[in-house]
C-alpha cells in the first residue's frame, strides 16, 4: 500500500502521530501501515497529550512522592536499554507508555506534589527530544480565546451548564479543546 504523506495529512492524522506510527517498528523489521496502525498512533498521541495536559494543570499540597525518583530511573534505563539494543524500539516505547499510565495512577490518587508533576513532566520532554512526539510547548492564546475561557471558567463555577457548553463548543469550533478536571479546566490545541 502506498500512501504520500499530504494523504494522510489530509485524512486529519496529525503529523505527529504520522510520526509515532512510522518509527513504531524495529528498522529492520516489515512496517505493518494502515488504518489500524495510524488509529493506534493517534490513540498514543491523545494518552501523551492527555497526561502532560493533566501534569501541567495538576496542584496539590501533598508531600513529594518517594518513590518518583525510582520510576523515573526505571524508565530512563529500559528506555536507553532498549534504544542500545541495535534501536529496539517497541520496548523502549512500552517504557514510556508504561510511565504515562503509572503517572495517570498517582494523578487519579493524588499521591503527587506540585513539584513533583513539574519533574514528571521535565522527564517525559526530555525523553521525547529522542521521539519527537509531544506537541508544541503551549504559546499564549489569544485574548479573545483566553477571555472565552474565563467566561467559561466563571459560567461553570455560577453552575450555568448550558453556558459553560456552549462556550466549550465555539472554543472547539475555534480550535481549542477544553477539560474539566478537579484541578480545573485545562485546555489544549486541536491538531
């Protein structure tokens, strides 16, 4: 199957799970490209967004969390490890998918500091300077955008659900996805 790259940008695969499918396999082995591959790759992407978004948004007055320095050591080495065996890069991936759900675990828990969602996050950019495949480091929005998401932010805090969709859904038309979460409502740039 042959497929140019502005095809399949064009069927609104972003450019950065287009990416994440085609270095998904070991470079000596048959690359298996298709729908499901690319479905697969946008899912991971969506996950990865998902928790450096929930990272970012995360407070919390709870102590740090001993055990962080251990899981992120761990994943350094079976990420550098596989990487050092001839490029193996399906387990070095599992590495970091490994990490994401952990993370998603202590968020949901709220086992975290503050500080430490920051070194969480640190971590993962640092690992993706070798992947390439976390999104774009957030600009400022537009003051018409960020106004859109104050009156969302006060619509839901006065309880107006109808309002508060409302705003959800033209700050969607325009490209910007909105989640609510107990941290607040955390927004992110569709692709």
């Amino acid at each position: 199957n042959i497929a140019r790259v502005t095809e399949v940008l064009e069927r609104g695969i972003s450019a950065r799970a287009l990416r994440l499918a085609l270095i998904s396999a070991h470079y000596r082995a048959p690359l298996s490209f298709g729908d499901d591959s690319l479905q697969a790759a946008s899912s991971a992407i969506d996950r990865l967004d998902a928790l450096l978004a929930a990272l970012a948004a995360y407070t919390s007055e709870s102590p740090d969390d001993g055990s962080l320095g251990a899981l992120v050591d761990g994943t350094r080495a079976a990420f550098e490890a596989a990487l050092d065996d001839d490029l193996n890069i399906s387990p070095a991936l599992a590495a970091v998918f490994d990490l994401i759900r952990e993370l998603n675990r202590r968020i949901d828990a709220r086992i975290l500091s503050t500080a430490d969602a920051g070194r969480a996050t640190a971590f993962i950019l640092d690992l993706d300077r070798v992947l390439a495949i976390a999104p774009a480091p957030a600009d400022e929005l537009d003051p018409d955008l960020q106004k859109l998401l104050d009156e969302r932010a006060s619509a839901r805090a006065g309880k107006e659900w109808a309002e508060s969709d409302r705003l959800r859904s033209v700050l969607a038309e325009r490209g910007i996805l909105v989640e609510d979460t107990r941290d607040g409502q955390r927004w992110r740039r569709a692709e």
